[in-house]
C-alpha cells in the first residue's frame, strides 16, 4: 500500500487544518466562545502566513519531545505515532475518496430529478420500467467501490492484529472504577496505580504546566514505555467494562471483566501521550484517563530498575532527564 508516500501529505494537510488563528484557552473554558465564519482579509494573509510556517516547520515536527492530545477545534485525527497509526489516517483519506464523490453525485441526481422532472416541467412522465444496461452500472459499480474499499481494509485489520515482531515488553492494563491498574510483566513485576492528576496535585507532582499535562488528561504516574519497541498490552477490568484507547497510537480496546483482550504498539515518537476510557462506566468514567510516556531506551531502563522500589522517585527522575534533555536540545538550536 502507498502508506509512506502518502504521509507526508496527510501531515501537511493535518497541520494546515490546525492552523488556525485562535487563542490557547485557559482552563476554565470560557463557555460563551462565539463563533465567526466570516474571515476578514487580514485574517486571511495571517492564515496564508500560518500555512507558510506550518510547511517550513514541517520537517522539525518529526524530532523532540511531542506530546499527543486533543486540541480546541479538533476535527480530524491526533497526529500518528505509530505505524498503525499512520495506516489508519491513510485509509481515512482514501476513503474520504470515494464517499465525497458519491455523496455529490447523489445530490446531483437527486436535484437533477427534482428539477427537470416535477410535473410541471413533465406533464406526460415515461412508463419506463426496466433499462438493462443502468441495472448492470447501478450494480457492478458498487461491487468494484466496495472491492477498493474491503482489500485496503482488510489488510488494515490484518496488521492490526499481526504485530511485525515478537513484543519486547508487556503491560497489563486493568480498568477499574474510576482508574487504571497497570502491571509490567517482568520477572520482578512492576505494578502501580494511575489516578487522574488533580488541580491541587500539580505543584506537588511538579506537573504544573497545562500544556503538558492538561487537566482531566494528566496522571500521576503515567506508563513507561521505550520508544521503537513493540509492546503489548493485556486488557481487563475488575468491575465492569471499561475500555483503553490511545488515539495517537491507533488501538482502542474493551477491558472486560474475566477476559483478557490483547492489543499491541510500537511508538515512532518519544512524548507524553493522552487517552481515555472508551467504554460508559459510571458515573467518574470522564475521569480515568490514561497517559503513555514513550522515552529512550536507557532512560526507561533506569526508570524500570528503580521503579519497583520507588516509584515516585523513579517518576521524578525521568522527568528532570526528559527536562534535562529538552533544554539541551533547545539550547543547540
Ligand atoms: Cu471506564
């Protein structure tokens, strides 16, 4: 499939979507945000503008920490971190393909029909009830749509489920009401909790920057992972059904209690990384997110030795190395 030669496109399409001329909220959201359609000249250069610097950063947005999450005015998918991913917003657009030409042509006949054939344009109808050759168009066409779409997506759904090697590490994630137990399995287990990270937590957890850790999104103790590693996820729950997604990474996954379902990812893209439960489970399900942070491979083995022990040291560590790093990065440029 043309995946590869593909992205690059998508990612300057998704950038142009989100380049638009809008204030970051704080938090509270203001909830009386009015919308304006009109766009004025000048917004437009500046529009023009933005698009400019979108396209000239796009090739930096590949290196550096990144962090994965929704933004104000959303509309299209989170950028992908993982090959999955990166499939899957690929299948989106061709798909986007064939149903935005058949909608208008629909329209197109529907209107044509109205138009040219209400009883005052057509007084004496046609009695015309078979025509073989549109029967045979009206038929086969639809097959050979549906065909374009079924090889595509069946071979998605394929590698879905067919991670390209055997997975290096395993995590397993059990929901519960109202968080997520996480257990990495290793010879000497690793478990911990992930609560949701509350406003009068920040300072504390040393999470005080919104940006990064956005309220209702950020945790206390986020998943470790390695970047460049296939990791797989078991998924269960203790109590009722409750789901695990990850939409930068592309799997989403019911956690069902007594069963272990079973997905996998392989992160592109060191970052912090944000989902949520998928699946209705009462009345805090708004409030178990789940963050994943994806680092290099030696800061995860010092966070994983020291994890078992301390976690909260651990946690601490990492996050000045990750600071630590960032700053040097930003210093070079
Ligand atoms: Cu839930």
């Amino acid at each position: 499939m043309p995946h590869v030669a593909s992205n690059a496109f998508l990612a300057v399409q998704m950038r142009v979507w989100f380049e638009r001329a809008y204030k970051k909220p704080e938090f509270p959201l203001r909830q009386n945000r009015t919308v304006r359609l009109a766009v004025s000249p000048r917004e437009m250069t500046r529009g023009m503008k933005n698009i400019a610097v979108g396209l000239a950063t796009l090739p930096f947005l590949a290196t550096g920490a990144v962090a994965a999450q929704p933004e104000p005015w959303q509309m299209r998918f989170q950028p992908a971190a993982t090959g999955i991913m990166h499939e899957i917003t690929w299948f989106e657009q061709y798909t986007l393909w064939f149903i935005v030409p058949i909608t208008i042509l629909v329209m197109a006949l529907l209107g044509w029909c109205i138009l040219r054939f209400r009883a005052k344009n057509n007084p004496t109808p046609s009695r015309t009830s078979h025509n073989t050759l549109i029967e045979v168009i009206w038929t086969v066409g639809p097959v050979i749509v549906l065909l374009f779409l079924a090889v595509p997506s069946f071979q998605l759904l394929t590698a879905q489920y067919t991670p390209e090697e055997d997975p290096a590490l395993t995590i397993k994630a059990t929901g519960v009401q109202w968080y997520w137990d996480y257990e990495y399995q290793l010879e000497e287990p690793v478990s911990f909790t992930s609560l949701m990270l509350k406003e009068d937590e920040r300072a504390d957890a040393g999470k005080e920057d919104k940006t990064v850790y956005p309220r209702l999104l950020a945790v206390d103790n986020e998943i470790v992972v390695p970047v460049d590693t296939t990791v797989r996820v078991l998924v269960t729950a203790s109590d009722v059904i409750h789901a695990f997604a990850m939409p930068a990474f592309g799997i989403k996954v019911d956690a069902v209690p007594g069963r272990i379902n079973e997905t996998w990812f392989k992160a592109e893209k060191e970052g912090l990384y944000y989902g949520q439960c998928s699946e209705l489970c009462g009345k805090d399900h708004a409030y178990m997110p789940i963050a994943i942070r994806v680092v290099a491979q030696d800061q995860y083995d010092t966070w994983i030795a020291a994890a078992g022990e301390d976690l909260s040291g651990a946690n601490e560590a990492l996050m000045a190395a990750i600071e630590g790093k960032t700053k040097v990065a930003s210093a070079g440029e």
